[in-house]
C-alpha cells in the first residue's frame, strides 16, 4: 500500500528526529506534520483500490484530526484516536520506532487490510447511494416487463377483434358458449390469425395485478463485499380500447429491497441496505396491422432507502480499545425511464412466433446523506447517479393448448440486453467528524455488465372469457458474479 508506506516512512523519519515534531499527548491525540504519498513501498500486502484509498484517506485526515485546536466533538476525538492508531499500527508492522503509549490496534498486516476494509464503507458495504440507484435500474427492468406482458395480451385482443380476457393467445383459441352458462367450449380455430375486425370488440376496461418477487446473490470482488438480495413486490393497473388499435393504460408499482451484506467472512453481521420503491407508469399499444406493433411505456418513481454498515476492529493492544459500531443512514432517490418497441406476430398453427425488438433509456439518482450512531466513523456519501441506455432483441414463442379449465398457454421468451453507456458508480466519501472533508476520496463500483441475458418461461390459463391467470420465471444470465431470478404471477380481469 503505497500510501500507508508512505506514511509510515515519513512517520518514521519524524519519530527519530526531533525536527519532525512527533509529540504523543494521551488527552489530544497526536500533533503530527504533514505526510507524503510519492513512496513507493506497499506497507502491506494484497490491498485493493477501494483499501489503497482509504489510506489515502487516513494519510490526509489525521494530521489535521490530530490537532487539539481542530477537533472539539466526541465524534472528532474519536476519529483522531482511530486513525492515529492504524498509523502507529503501520509503523509498528514495518518495524519502526513508535512513541511510548501511543495507540495501536496491535494487528498484523492483513488485519490492518481488513481495517481499511472495515473503515472505508466500500468494499465491506457497496456503496449505499451507488448500491440503490443500481437497484431502481433493475427494479424498472422487472415491472417494465410485467407491463410487457400485459401489452402482449392485449395485442391479442387486437390481432384479432375478438372480446377476449387478457390471458388467452386468441391466434389460436376461441370461446363459445355450449348449454348452460357455466359450460364454456374451447376450439381451435384456423391457423393464420383473421384480419383486424374494427367492429366486433368489446370489454373496453381491463385491470391487472401482479405479485413479483426476486432473490439472487452476487460474489464478493475486489471493490464490494459480496450480498444476497430478496425483493417482493406487486404491478397494479388499468387499461382501455380507445379505439380498436390502441390502447392505453397506467400502472402503480411497488417493491420492498431487502440487501443483506453478511454472506462474506470479512463482513460483521447486522449490514444492510433496505428500500421502498415506487413507480408510476403510462403505457400503450398500437396495432398497425394484423401482426405488426408498436409499444410505449413512460416510468418516473422514487424510493426510500436505509443503510447500516458495520464496523469492527479488533484490538490486541492496552493502548486501544477495539471498535465496534453501527453507523445508520437514510436517504431518498428518483428514477425516470422510458422505453419504445415492436414486435410481429407469425402463427404456425398452435405455435406463435414473436420475434421483439425494444429500446430503453433510464436514469437513476439517489441523494447524498451522513451517517449516525457510529461517532468517529460516521461517513458522509454523496449523491449518485445512474444512467442507462440499453437494447433488448430476443423473441417470445407460445403454444395454445386445450385444457378441461380453459386454454393453457405456455410461453417462452428470450432477450439480449446490450448497455451502449459504463454507467455512472463512483461515490464520493468522506468522514462526517472531518471538519475540513480532508478526509475525501472517491469510491468506485465495479464495472457495469455492458451484456447479458434474459430467458423465461411462463403459463396462463383462461378459465373464463374476460379472467386469466398467470405465472412466470426469469433468470438474468451473464452478469458477472451475479445470479439474479424473478417469479411474478396474478390475475387479469376484462370488463
């Protein structure tokens, strides 16, 4: 770590000569001159970027932290104990000459990479406002495609005229009454769907709800501790035929974020990031002709989110005690998106064939906040952003097939996301008790996935000519150190 070594030398050097003015006074930390960081020599073995800039960090912080007349708080008073002894610490590893009494956590060099580690709020945690704008990205990806589903149902109606619920694939199935009401027949009709019947449609209204849930895990790297992730949530909406082409429909969506970071033997238990995610969504289809169409939906949302990282270092010195604290924090976000596509319809028999192609551009934001509860290692982060603009080609095939509840269509669908920006995932950081935010340095994410794959499959049974229901699964392929699934299943209703 060249910055740490950095320190530690030039430490070193003020330590034996009287002119470096190295005075230890237990009441107020240490006066310490300034550090350079043009050494070379990496103090301690295996950092990363994300440990190299907490010391960076450390390296321009504590001299001025250490000053009696600067820090005048409990929360300052700590700080300054903390990063004196991780300095002294660091001497002590290269075996050079330490003060009397002067603080130290008595570690080795690889539990001073973990205190780094520990201290930085990166790599132990992934960044909170970065972590959550990430997340509304891929939250706006779920319930887009909820509302994808539902546009394809109602192409359905569309392709052919017909007053269908919302779940059936009328290309190859209609209904029609046989005795009493209750005794619904379904038979299969001609293989190429009929042209569009401008007259013979009905049940202008149709509601949805659709329940959603998600888990996946992600490894741990060299810049984020790894995470396991479940989010539940449900898509509520209504739409309605202005004409017999179109149709246009909004949509409510909300989705509870649960992010545990205690799946890595590095990471304390007790860390989390929490969100509540809402999302507001206009859509619409137009059916140019019998089999071409074309789709739009317009999103802007927020969220709520609450983050508690976990700091423990442990002491093996009578100069420190060891550190165990839990810094909390809480900050909002906001997202809008929008997304245009087009599909075409090819029946062969009970067999359709959809092949898809969709564009899609969101921004994510999420606010700066401080943190509390973790006196001396409170961070402050900054705002974040997201920016995504991406393409999604793939294809949908379904099969209609005839069941004593009603037609049952299984589907499957398969889409190549393709990401042309990095993505925005850089934080700034500093400590809350740095009165002059010497303390700050930018903390990066890992690199945005710039491709990767999304395969489904699904059933919907339509036991009655105006309900359906439905269920799906997804799973997200090709994101690095990444699984990611999706279930969503519910109910539509035509009126």
């Amino acid at each position: 770590m060249r910055a740490l070594g950095a320190i530690s030398r030039v430490l070193g050097a003020g330590l034996i000569s009287a002119a470096a003015g190295f005075i230890w006074n237990p009441c107020h930390a240490q006066t310490l001159g300034p550090f350079s960081d043009t050494s070379g020599v990496v103090a301690l073995p295996g950092l990363n970027s994300s440990q190299f800039a907490m010391a960076q960090s450390i390296n321009n912080v504590c001299p001025t932290i250490s000053q009696s007349s600067v820090f005048t708080t409990p929360g300052q008073h700590d700080l300054a104990n903390i990063c004196t002894a991780m300095i002294v610490n660091s001497l002590q590893v290269e075996n050079m000459p330490t003060p009397a009494g002067a603080p130290s956590f008595g570690l080795g060099a690889g539990g001073l990479a973990n205190a780094l580690s520990q201290l930085n709020g990166g790599t132990e945690l992934v960044v909170p406002t970065s972590q959550a704008s990430t997340l509304q990205n891929m939250q706006y990806n779920l319930q887009t495609g909820v509302i994808e589903a539902r546009l394809s149902m109602l192409r359905d109606r569309l392709m052919t005229g017909r007053a269908f619920a919302s779940g059936d694939s009328p290309q190859a199935v209609q209904f029609a009454a046989a005795g009493a009401p209750d005794a619904i027949r379904y038979t299969q009709v001609a293989q190429a769907p009929p042209p569009l019947n401008l007259s013979a449609w009905n049940g202008r209204l149709g509601l949805f709800l659709t329940g959603i849930g998600q888990f996946g895990d992600r490894d741990t790297t060299a810049n984020e501790n790894g995470y396991s992730f479940d989010n539940a949530g449900f898509v509520g909406g209504a739409d309605y035929f202005f004409t017999p082409r179109l149709v246009g429909g909004a949509a409510f969506s909300y989705t509870r974020a649960n992010t545990n970071f205690d799946t890595s033997a590095t990471s304390p238990a007790g860390q989390f990031l929490r969100g509540d995610n809402f999302q507001g969504n206009i859509y619409a289809t137009y059916a140019a002709t019998s089999a071409l169409y074309f789709n739009g939906i317009a999103t802007i949302g927020g969220s709520d989110n609450f983050s508690r990282r976990v700091v423990v270092i442990p002491s093996f010195s009578p100069t420190m005690a060891a550190v165990n604290r839990a810094a909390s924090g809480s900050f909002g976000g906001r997202n809008y998106a929008g997304s245009l596509g087009a599909g075409y319809n090819m029946p062969f028999g009970a067999w359709v064939v959809t092949p898809t192609a969709r564009f899609q551009y969101t921004y994510a934001r999420a606010d700066s906040f401080t943190e509390n509860g973790g006196s001396g290692v409170d961070l402050t982060y900054g705002s974040s952003h997201y920016n995504a603009a991406q393409s999604f080609i793939g294809g949908q095939v379904s099969y209609t097939m005839t069941t004593a509840w009603g037609p049952l269509l299984p589907t499957g669908h398969f889409q190549w996301a393709h990401q042309y920006n990095s993505g925005n995932t850089a934080v700034s950081v500093a400590y809350s008790n740095d009165p002059l935010f010497l303390s700050n340095f930018s903390m990066p994410g890992d690199r945005t996935d710039r491709d990767y794959f999304d395969v489904g499959i699904g059933l919907t049974l339509t036991p009655a000519p105006n309900r359906s229901l439905y269920l799906t699964y997804d799973a997200i392929l090709g994101l690095s150190h990444t699984t990611y699934n999706t279930l969503t299943g519910g109910i539509r209703i035509a009126f």
